[in-house]
C-alpha cells in the first residue's frame, strides 16, 4: 500500500521518500490509520518489516509543535534501541522539525538534563534512566499523549514490570498505549491490556513467526567443538558481516579474542562494558568496519543493521522468543539471511521448542572438515580472482605481468595468487573457551524453562507441512542464533535482582 492512502501529512511523505521507502509495509499500512485516529493498537508483525515507522510516523503527525511538554514515550528494553528509535524519529521529523530526545543509563545525566531544557516533544528512553529522571523531575510525564511499549513483551515481562507500571502512574489515564513487537505471548498481552483501553490487536498473519527470509539451519556439535566448527563455517561461507550471540559475558570476550587470535576482524559487545564502548563497537559494525559482531542479548531485540547476512547462536537460546529476535537481527527490510544454531545432543529439545514457536523446521547442517572448508575458501577466492581481473586496469601492470609470466608458469602465479587469498586451516590456530553450565535438561512440557511466560504451550503445530527446507537448494550452509539470561543485567541502569537463577535463569531485566 501506498503511504499516501495512510492520511500523513505532506511534510511525512517527504519524510519517508528521503528514507527510501516506496511502499508501507502490512504492519504499517493497518497501524499508522487506527493510531492516527487514536486507538490503543497492539502490533505485532515479524522482525525488520517497519514496526518504528509504524508507531513514529502518526505519533510524529500528531504532536503539537506548539507545545512545550512531552508529548509521546517511546520506551525501549536497551540503550542502543533507545538511541536507533531516537535516531530514526528524528529523521522521519525532521520536515515536521519535531524534537526528539533520548535518555539512557550509562551516559553523563547532568547532559540530558541540559538538552531536556530544549522540550522536546517526544522523548525515548530505557525504563531505570527514565525513572531517575522523572524522580528528579527533569523529566515530566503528565502531558504523555501517546505511550509506546517497543518490544512490549520484554517490556511487560517480570524484569522490567514494576518500572513499566511506575512510569505509566507518572501519566494521564487518558492517553493511548501503543505495543510493538514480534512476539507476542498471550500471557505478557494479558499484562499489557490492562494498560490499555479497547485495544485492537494487529497481528500480521504469517505461516511462520520468523521471516522466511532467513535460511536457518542447525549444527549438532559438543560444546568443546562449536568455535573451531563456527571458524571453519565462516571460511566456507565468508559472510559479509555476522552477528554472533552466546549466553555469557565471559564467552563474548573469549569467543572475540579466539576469533581475533584465528585473523577474523570481530569485536563483542555485552553489559559490563561502558556504554560509550559498547556505542563505538556497534557504530564500527553498522559502518562495515567490523565483519562480525560478538553480543549477548544486548543486541537480539531492535537493532538494525542493515546487509547483516549471518546470525550464528552460539549457543542456543533457552527461551524461544529470544531466538525469534535473534535470528531477527538478519533478514531484514527485504533482504535475505541466514541463521546458523548451534546445539549440543541434550539441547535437542530446546531446538524443538524453537522450532513449535517458529512453526518453522530449521535444517541440520553437518560439520565442514578441514578439507570442505579449503574447498570452501577455494571457491570464494576463486569469485575474488574473478572480480579482481574485472576490476583491474591490466594496462597499468602490464609490463611486470609479462616479465613474471616470462619468469613462471601461469599456473604458478595463479596458485600463488590463489595461497594468499585462502589461510591455512584456521583450526590450526588453538583456541579454548571455557566451558559454561549446560542449559538445564527440559522437562517435557511446554515451557518449563521460561520464567513468567509459561511458554507458548500447545498451539504450534509441529511445522511438519510448514517445513521450508530454505531456498538455497545447498544443504550444507551455515549459521544461527542465540541469547543469554545470565547477561541482562549489565544493560541496567538500576541493579535489581529480581530472583530466578535456581534453574540456571534468571527473570530478565535490561536497561
Ligand atoms: N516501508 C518501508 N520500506 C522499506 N524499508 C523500510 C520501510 N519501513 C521500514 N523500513 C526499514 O526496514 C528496516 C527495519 O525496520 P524496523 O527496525 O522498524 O523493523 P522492526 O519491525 O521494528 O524489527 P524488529 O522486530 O527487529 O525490531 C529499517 O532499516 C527501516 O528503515
Ligand atoms: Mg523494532
């Protein structure tokens, strides 16, 4: 549908042209007409298909320049999706020269205090920085219009819960209340409606709840075995910018400097660092300084990068939402991905659960030998070679071409070419990563790993007909994606522990 058809001002359409967009998608084209007439609007609609623009652009046509007071909320579960929805509002307002702020923990206050002074009209902000703000009445909610929960259901979840519930008292009882998110389990909508009046829940209808634009795979490997399997995926495949995600801090950190120490240009990205690193980290891989970005859940929900081809878990997920949003993090905005997960033998039943949400089958993927993954590198350097006599102005180097070919056979050179653009098996190269506590033995049921959710229970067909054995015809490809319960906490503006642990989880809670 057209974005002409969805009642947005001039200014807005002037907007989304310079972004690019020719055509709203589903999520937008049946959300941005009931939020602009003012209903409470449930969105759910799979990841990278547009849900910021849905709630900015009729959030942005409705503010009232005129007015001093914060006038819509836009909270978000970690600081860098704070700063990416900040960012991407400002840019649709830009015609409409609205003002957009963030607030996050782990920046200087006294600055957004100062910029606050400014009024802006929208604010966005992560749950604990926002808090402290309006405790210091620097930040001032009684004139809130519109309130948006971005990833509701991390939002409404236990971990965030009593913060959501302690800014929404802050703000009139008249206002709208718009969630967004991928998933959606019944239990957290159940928490949400009761912030809200008559919601309408628009939930795209897909076969499936991860995009079909994502190939996802599996690997069965032991612990001990996944980093040199992952590395020699990565020679077959050569992707152009990954996103590894592992359940721990520490694995982040020693998975980066494996990588490193095998020639891989990788950095990892995880709560206990500053923010003004984690910042700088995720900017060099928006900017294609960095080809693999290593991260715990810090970076499953929101962010948007865009060309990210791969997503590996790791290690797998224990919660199968979080896959969801994971795997996400490619596939977007009409690109294709591919997401490889890796799992250990008594994990088969968290991938099946995976697999009960996704409605989608994810195909096995074996293990490439040393000699598949020279055979791999082999043939993408053979697609370099040919790009680079594509690109070579051959005139210019002539001479000493015809001196070398004088001096070997071509045969020689090319070989030689083709050593320097392939590297030794990079196993070679010995990397250990601790190992961590194995994610706890399911027990049957349905969800008997979640906190609070109560998993999805039955529901989900098996996907047996749903099964989609990928586009790509190739059986034997690569990556995936996973999460981490144990790393929440970094991302926290305010250290609260909110119990859990017993079984190796804890109630999440990001900031
Ligand atoms: N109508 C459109 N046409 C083309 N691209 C679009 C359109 N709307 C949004 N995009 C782009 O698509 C990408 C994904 O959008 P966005 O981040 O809003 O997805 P999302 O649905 O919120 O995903 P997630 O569930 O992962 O948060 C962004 O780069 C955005 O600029
Ligand atoms: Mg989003």
């Amino acid at each position: 549908m057209k974005f002409s058809e969805l009642g947005l001002s001039k200014a807005l359409l002037k907007a989304v042209e310079r972004n690019g967009y020719e055509e709203a998608t589903p999520i937008q084209a049946e959300t941005i007409p009931l939020v602009l007439a003012g209903k409470d609007v449930i969105g759910q609609a799979q990841t990278g298909t547009g849900k910021t623009a849905a709630f900015s652009l009729p959030i942005l046509e409705t503010i009232d320049r005129d007015d001093p007071n914060i006038q819509a909320l836009v909270i978000s579960p970690t600081r860098e999706l704070a700063i990416q929805t900040q960012e991407q509002m400002y840019q649709l307002g830009k015609e409409e020269r609205a003002k957009v702020q963030v607030v996050y923990g782990g920046a200087d206050i006294r600055r957004q205090i100062n910029s606050l002074k400014s009024h802006p009209q929208i604010l966005v902000g992560t749950p604990g920085r926002l808090l402290d703000h309006m405790n210091r009445r620097t930040v001032k909610l009684d004139h809130v219009k519109t309130l948006v929960l971005d990833e509701a259901d991390e939002m409404l979840n236990m971990g965030f819960l009593d913060d959501i519930e302690a800014i929404i008292k802050a703000m009139p009882v008249e206002r709208q209340t718009l969630l967004f998110s991928a998933t959606m389990p019944p239990e957290i909508k159940r928490v949400g409606v009761q912030f809200m009046q008559d919601p309408q829940h628009v939930k795209i209808k897909a076969k499936e709840l991860t995009t079909d634009l994502i190939d996802q795979y599996y690997i069965r490997a032991k612990d001990y075995e996944k980093f040199d399997v992952m590395t020699r995926m990565l020679d077959v495949q050569a992707p152009d910018l990954s996103i590894i995600f592992t359940r721990t801090k520490r694995r982040v950190d020693e998975i980066t400097r494996g990588l490193e120490a095998r020639g891989y240009n990788a950095a990892g990205i995880h709560g206990d660092l500053t923010q003004k690193r984690r910042m700088q980290i995720l900017n060099q891989f928006k900017h294609s300084q960095l080809d693999i970005l290593v991260a715990t859940d810090v970076a499953a929900r929101g962010i948007d990068v865009a060309d990210v081809t791969h997503v590996f878990n790791y290690d797998i997920p224990q919660d199968p939402d979080s896959y969801v949003h994971r795997v996400g993090r490619t596939g977007r905005a009409g690109h294709h991905g591919v997401s490889l997960t890796f799992v250990t033998p008594n994990e088969m039943d968290y991938l099946r659960e995976i697999e009960k949400l996704t409605k989608v089958r994810m195909l096995p993927l074996k293990p490439p030998s040393a000699e598949e993954a020279f055979t791999g590198q082999l043939s993408n350097a053979e697609s370099t070679v040919k790009e680079l006599v594509e690109k070579t102005d051959t005139e210019k180097y002539e001479k000493v071409a015809s001196k070398l070919l004088d001096q070997y056979e071509a045969v020689d050179l090319v070989a030689a070419l083709l050593n320097d653009l392939t590297k030794d098996d990079s196993t070679q190269v010995p990397v250990k990563i601790t190992p961590e506590r194995p994610l706890p033995k399911r027990k049957g049921g349905h969800g008997g790993s979640r906190n609070y959710r109560g998993g999805h229970g039955g529901g989900h067909g098996r996907g047996g007909n749903n099964r989609r054995y990928g586009k790509s015809n190739d059986n034997h490809r690569r990556y995936g994606s996973n999460k981490d319960h144990r790393d929440h906490g970094g991302n926290r503006d305010r250290n609260k522990n909110n119990g859990g642990g017993k079984h190796g989880f804890t109630i999440r809670k990001k900031d």
